[in-house]
C-alpha cells in the first residue's frame, strides 16, 4: 500500500521502482533502454523532467518533476509510465529472460492484470530543501558504487552520473533537466 503521495507544494520527487520479487532483470542493455526510451519519451511528449536516474539489476531510481510543476499531470505521466514499461518489461522477460522470470510476471498478487513487473509502490517522496535533494542525488548515483558494481560511480551506464559528476560534459541515454534552488 502505497504510503506516500505525490502531493500538492512539494515540486520534485524522488522515486522508486522495484521488480516484483527482485527479479533481476535489468543486467543487460535490452531491458534498461526500455526504460530510458520511456523516460526520453515522457520527457518530450508529457512535460517529464528527469534530474538524475540510476537503473540497478532490480530497481530504479529517479528525481523528477513536470515541466510546469503541474503534480496532478506528473502523477498521471508517472502512472502511464510504469503502466507501459511494465507491459514491454514483461513481454521482454515472457520472451528472452529464463522461462521462471515470466512464470513470476505472469502471476500477479493483482487480479485485474495478466502480469505484473513492477511492485505496487513507487514510493514516491517529495524533496522540499537543496540538501534533501542533494541526500537523494547522491544516494542514487553511488548506489552502483556501494552495491560492488563498479569502482567509480560515474562508470554506470544507466546512470546520469557520469553526466553530472564528470568535469567533461559526457552523453547520456537519459535528457536531463537541473534543479535551481
């Protein structure tokens, strides 16, 4: 049950997404451009700002707000996000994952879907100061470091890291947006 809202005042979020069951699922490339192409396409077509994304084996994470801090239409783009990764995530794993990813997918805890990906909660939190933000920003980017998966945390592909934290301007598969405070 989801605890926390996206709700009115608060302008930036940080937010979770997790694969039911920690399914690994997310250790190639395939999977986690699904992701980031939807990010990119919220981004362009729904008034999506992303601030800092990290995709790990099992989650994600991402700071984001709308465009005009309109939090009524970033619920709904969230929503129809997760509801569209969700569907093409689990056809991926129906289809090119071990046949017991798609027998977890395929039966979910909810009866009104064929599948399921992503847990119920994307437990959003709302970020009210620059030094929560900068908490959140951090966290999310060193996750790859503190988990063993790389040494340096701007070595994560699917990370804005590298964009943020090199002195070099590097791409990303992610557009992203800064925050003023």
């Amino acid at each position: 049950m989801e605890t926390a809202k996206i709700q009115e005042g608060a302008g930036v979020y940080y937010l979770t997404f997790t694969v039911v069951y920690w399914l690994p699922v997310f250790v190639s490339a395939e999977p986690c451009l699904i992701f980031t192409e939807s990010l990119n396409y919220c981004q362009q077509n729904k008034n999506l700002r992303i601030n800092a994304f990290v995709i790990m084996p099992t989650h994600t994470h991402i700071i984001v707000f709308d465009a005009d801090f309109d939090n009524e239409r970033l619920n709904k783009t969230i929503t129809a996000m997760r509801q569209f990764t969700g569907r093409q995530l689990a056809n991926y794993c129906h289809e090119k994952m071990p046949s017991v990813y798609g027998q977890v997918i395929g039966a979910p805890r909810r009866k009104d879907r064929a599948n399921q990906f992503w847990q119920q909660s994307k437990h959003p939190v709302a970020i009210w100061s620059e030094d929560f933000w900068r908490t959140k920003f951090d966290y999310l980017h060193d996750n790859p470091r503190r988990k063993g998966l790389v040494h340096e945390a701007a070595d994560w592909r699917f990370s804005s890291a590298a964009y943020w934290l090199r002195e070099q301007v590097t791409d990303c598969d992610v557009r992203l947006t800064g925050v003023a405070w």
